[in-house]
C-alpha cells in the first residue's frame, strides 16, 4: 500500500527518480487524478497517476501560497 501524500498546487516536491535534464525537484501545477508538474530544471511538464506520484514522492521542500 502506497503513502496518500497531501500536495497543493505550488508546491515544490522533491521524486525519487532525477529528471534526464538531472534535476530531481519539481513544482506542482495541476491536482486530481492526475498530478501535473514542472521540472524545476528545464521547465518541462509531466503528468503522473495519483498511484505513481506517491510511490515517487520523497520530501516536499517548499509549502504553495495557497
């Protein structure tokens, strides 16, 4: 069973698998079903499963405004 992991949008999260770019910190744009998100490294966009995230998921490094 995976962790359910509380995200919001603005969030900066820290994955267990590095960017190809080799970052490994990403900024949270989009929540549901889906969680989309931004390498903070190259700017691109991702969309992971909820399932997949979470599995991911290691540290959250900055809290979002809202």
């Amino acid at each position: 069973m995976s962790k359910n992991v509380e995200v919001k949008i603005g969030d900066i999260v820290e994955l267990s698998k590095d960017h190809p770019c080799g970052s490994s910190k990403w900024e949270i744009y989009r929540t549901g079903m889906d969680i989309g998100l931004i390498c903070q490294g190259c700017n691109r966009r991702i969309k992971l499963q909820r399932s997949v995230f979470n599995k991911r998921f290691k540290k959250r490094i900055n809290r979002g405004n809202q």
